[in-house]
C-alpha cells in the first residue's frame, strides 16, 4: 500500500485542465507533487517565473520535465533544429528547479527502415544534449518506451537497453521506469537491480495495462485495473534502493473524458490501493 | 526481391473467403503455399480428408498449421481441456501432412497477474503436447509474438526468449520468426544467428508495421507500406540457414473489407518488391 505522501501526478494525465486550475486543483486535493510538460506551459502562457510562484503557493513539489527526446524524426537536416529544441527543455528544467527530464531515445530517423543506424543517430544526438545537461547540472532519465513505440519515439524498448545506454554515455543520465512500458520483460527484475547498483534509478511511472487495449496510444489504465503486479515491481525498485516517488501517468480518451476533479479522487484512491 | 515460388500465404490474411473457394483462388492466382487454420476448416465443415484431396487437386502445399497455445487462458482447472484441445490440433497437422504448427507460448494464467507463474505454467503445458507432438512426429514452432499481446497470447515474446524455452524444452520444438512481432528488437540478428545454428527456424511470417497503427490486433500492413525493414531481416535469416518460404500472415479490418481476388494480386505484387 503506497500512501500518498508518495504520489506525483504528470501533468498529461489531467490533460484537459489549464496548469494555473489543475495547480489548485492538486493543491486543494492533496496531490503533493506535479511533472509538468514545458509544451503545456507555453501553450497555456505560464512563464517559469510565474509558474514558480504558483508552486510555491501551492505548495506542491516538481517530480520532472516532460520531456527531450525525437532526435531523428525531421530527418538528418532536422538534427541541429532538434538539439537546440531539447536545450530549451533543459533551460526550462533550470529554471523551475526540476531534479530531473524525462529523457526519450528517439524513433526512427525520418523516412529510414534502418533501426541499427537510427539507435547511432539518435543517441549520438543525445549525447550532445547530454553534455549541455551536465554543464546546467540537470539529470536526464532517459525512459524505455514499449516495443510499439519503436517507430515514432524510442528505440530503446527495455531497461537492459537503457542501462546499456547509461553505460555508454557515462555520468548526467539515469533511468526512468515506466511500469506499462516494462512490465512485460524477463529480464525486468535483473536490470532494475542493475540500474540500482549505479543509482541510476531517476523517476517511476505508474499506470496500468488494458486488456483489452483499444487504442495503442490513448487507452492506458488506472493502477489496478489492468494486469499489472505494481506491488511486485514496486518491490523490486525499492529493493534497488529507489526512494523517490511513484508517478502517474495516464494517457487516456476515456479517463479526459471525466470530470477531473473526480479523476484526481479516483487516482489518489487506486494509488492507496493498489501502488 | 524475393521470387513467387517462396510465397505462402496463411489462411487468416484472406479471413472472408471459405476454405474451398480460397483453395480455388489460390490455385488460379498462382500462390503455391499455404498455412490453414484448424478452427477455419471446422467453421466450413471440411474434413481433412476433403481438405487433403482439395489440396491435391489445387496443387497447394500446406506450409504449417495454425495453431497451439493458449494454455493458462482458462485458469488452471482449464488446463487439461486446453491440452486435449491442443493434441487435436497435433492430430489434424498429422491428418493433412503439415510440416508444422504455430504454437503460441499462452499469456497471463487466468485472473492472475503473475507473468513469472504464467511462464511456468505455459511452459509445463507445452512441455506436455510436445511430448504427444513428438510421438507423432510433428514439429511445433514456437512463434514470439509482440509484446502487447503478452497479457492474453503469449509470455514469449522475443526471439531470445523462444531460444531459452526452445533449449528447456528439448527435441521437438523450434522457432517460428515473424517479423511483425519482432522487428524491434536489438538482440534479433544475434538470437536468429543462435537459432539458425541449433537448426530451430521452422518458418517465417512477413507483414509490416503501420505508423500510425490504428489497431492493436486488425491493422497490420503489407510488405513496404510499414516501417520493418524486411530484407535486411530475410538477409540474417537465410545467412542463419534458412530456406523455406516468406509466410503472409495479415491480421487487417481493411484488408478484409476489400476483393480477396485484387487482394492476393496485390499481396503477389508487394512480395515481389519488398520481401
């Protein structure tokens, strides 16, 4: 049984809610910390300055930043455009004091079949983003997608590949374990040990798999209500010594269809319950 | 560029037309090859003795069966009746000659959340119709499949995974690759190498991978139209040894609500080009 006290909720999941309303919303519900989407700000006008204050107000704390990632996805002459998209991210990540970006490998390269090379590319790309991260003292937890997100977002589909990217790319980069991404792989329990041997563990995610899943994108589950072992996997990354907090991230028609106010409700019910 | 005699189709790509007429259009359309479904030939009440003379006839070899598994779906008071299903399938394969059958590894034990369980409980019910498959000498060919149907079809789902099991298990049993479900993996040229040199590739299943994919299980592609790069992939398995025929398996609402007979032709046509 998870208590709230360890719960964030990213931003996406309250999809529909402007970021002024859903602060006060978590605010006057008890939800004590937010990922926010630098996308989301800038498309509801928020500075970072007037989003810091607003935090403060509310008292909530910042869990991390969505997100740097999509390399290779405008193609090879798209690289630089990328880079300097994924250091404002970083920036914004300063500014409103986030421990950590939620960091994806990328996709294929636009207009490519050629995974292997598409893997070159994009982490080549994300080293460089690396680099600026370390120089502004900001971490990257760079999160394994599910395979069939392979095309469009990640290419790293599992934590063995993260950790083997980790491995590679050195100190600034960790990793960040989304149970419905993950939950799926034989090797899950050994490469959060791994990942917890080099305090690699940054951030969690949690949600829970449909079956049956309606939509490859927008039909992810409230915690318990999908085929999940959350308590399990749970265990696992606190035997790995994670102490952070188990965030939930729902892309979903169905649950942005509801009022959010009773949303929030039901997810600080099935977290207690089932996280 | 694959050649129209290494074509076959299986039955589920052309799922509207009746098994007669199918056999028919094949025949006509010139495809050489195909890979029927138990469950079709029950559904269009023919018996193997019909369905032997009508392949006969047509001059159709049968590539494989389709198919065992599903073992823990039923719960664990539905094993036996599983597995005696499971043996009739063996049974019908020995009926009409088939080289092979499809078998899936099962997904999730009943009510159950347990995937380490379920790969216990699969593995031992498969170890079971293995040991019939093999007093009948029948190949069984253990088909990964993606990781979003592990939950309801199958805990197997990598090609290393299928190596693991394929060596726990013993004589009897190999690997049946479909690109579809593993296209996306980093491990895939090496384990299709382990494969090859135990002799355990049974048969290979193309298709593509749509982006966007609008449905979980009814929206699988024709060769080129997706992102999987085939040749490279038919590179690695002919370099591991292999040499029987590229398999057609396409699970698709669109495909379905076209003209079976323009649709083969244009199946004929992708094969040439993109497989």
């Amino acid at each position: 049984m998870a208590s709230l006290n360890q719960l964030a909720i990213n931003q996406i999941t309250n999809d529909p809610v402007e970021t002024t309303a859903l602060l006060g919303m978590y605010s006057k519900l008890g939800v004590p910390s937010i990922s926010p989407w630098r996308s989301k700000l800038e498309e509801h006008k928020i500075s970072t300055g007037v989003f810091n204050k607003l935090i403060d107000d509310a008292g909530i704390e910042i869990n991390g930043v969505c997100f740097c990632g999509s390399y290779g996805s405008q193609g090879k002459a798209g690289r630089q455009a990328q880079i300097d998209d994924n250091k404002k991210t970083i920036d914004f990540a300063v500014e409103i004091g986030a421990p950590s970006i939620v960091t994806l490998a990328g996709g294929l390269l636009a207009d490519s079949k050629d995974l292997d090379y598409s893997r070159k590319f994009n982490m080549d790309a994300l080293a460089e983003i690396l680099e600026y991260a370390r120089q502004l003292g900001v971490t990257l937890g760079l999160e394994p997608l599910h395979p069939m997100y392979a095309p469009d977002w990640s290419v790293v589909v599992s934590i063995k590949e993260a950790n083997d990217w980790c491995e590679q790319l050195g100190e600034g980069i960790g990793i960040i374990v989304d149970m419905y991404h993950t939950w799926w792989d034989v090797t899950l329990e050994e490469e959060i040990r791994r990942a917890g041997k080099h305090n690699r563990i940054v951030a969690v995610h949690v949600s829970d798999w449909l079956v049956p899943t309606k939509d490859i994108l927008l039909d992810r589950g409230l915690m318990g209500d999908g085929v999940i072992d959350i308590p399990k996997i749970r265990q696992w990354l606190e035997d790995a010594g994670f102490r952070g907090r188990y965030e939930v991230e729902i892309f979903s028609n169905e649950f942005w269809s509801l009022d959010q106010e009773k949303y929030i409700e039901l997810i600080k019910d099935k977290f207690q319950k089932f996280v």
